[in-house]
C-alpha cells in the first residue's frame, strides 16, 4: 500500500467520523418541539406527584391560569395536611394528541388525580387540554 493509498485511508476515515459524531454511528438530531411540549407535561405532573410545587410552576408561565390551579392543589394538599401526615398525592395524563404552532402548543389527554389521606380519597379523572407557549428556548403551560 503507498503512501498516496494510506492518506487517501485517512481521509476518509476522518470523513467517516465527522460525518457520523463521535457516537457510534448513530445520526444525533435535536428533540423537536412535539418532543419537548410532551416532557414539560410528563415533567410538570411528576412534579405534582412529588408534591414539589415549586418546581411544578417552574413549568408555567407566571401569573397564568395553570399557575394559579398549582396554587389551589397545594392549598388542597395543606388543608389535608391538617389532618393526616401521611399524604400521597398521584397526578397521571395519558397524552393523546400534540399540536405545535409556531411558539404555542395544544395537548390533550386523558387526567387523572388521587389525593389520599388518612384513609380517605378525592378521585379526578377528565379529558384535560393543555395551552403551553415557548419562552426563550422553554415550553411553558400557561
């Protein structure tokens, strides 16, 4: 093999791994936005399970209508809290359709609440939809 051959190797190996990043051959493409409305969803309802309320309207947009609905499930949860220490909290949705637009998105989906505490429930289960508007680079519901 010359050394013209050996170059010519070279080359495209070095081609070969520009061309498919260093991740194993993989092609990497961003999260499109459909992908990130539906993780601000999945994460704002964790966030509510958790009971973090905080960080549940981190995923608003401050002073927006859902921003006030985080308010109103902690001031249920307080109110329990009144009477029971051990309170549990599950939020579920089960997205069934995403439609993005520019820098506003629709979701809709099946929800579900259960709120337990000393042996007593409040069940909620709708067919909710969801506005989210892009912040910056950030979805937010609002």
């Amino acid at each position: 093999m010359g050394i013209t051959n050996i170059r010519c190797f070279v080359l495209m190996m070095i081609i070969a791994i520009v061309l498919t990043g260093c991740s194993g051959g993989g092609v990497t493409t961003p999260i499109n936005d459909e992908a990130k409305v539906k993780s601000v969803i999945n994460e704002y309802y964790l966030a509510l399970s958790n009971l973090n309320f905080n960080k549940a309207k981190n995923y608003c947009v401050y002073g927006s209508d859902q921003y006030y609905a985080v308010s109103q499930v902690k001031a249920l949860v307080d109110n329990a809290y009144l009477y029971c220490n051990t309170i549990t909290f599950n939020a579920f949705i089960d997205i069934q359709n995403v439609s993005v637009s520019g820098n506003y998105a629709t979701v809709s989906g099946y929800t579900t609440f259960l709120l337990t505490y000393c042996g007593y429930y409040y069940n909620d289960e709708m067919y909710s939809n969801f506005n989210l508007q892009k912040v910056g680079n950030s979805w937010k519901l609002y």
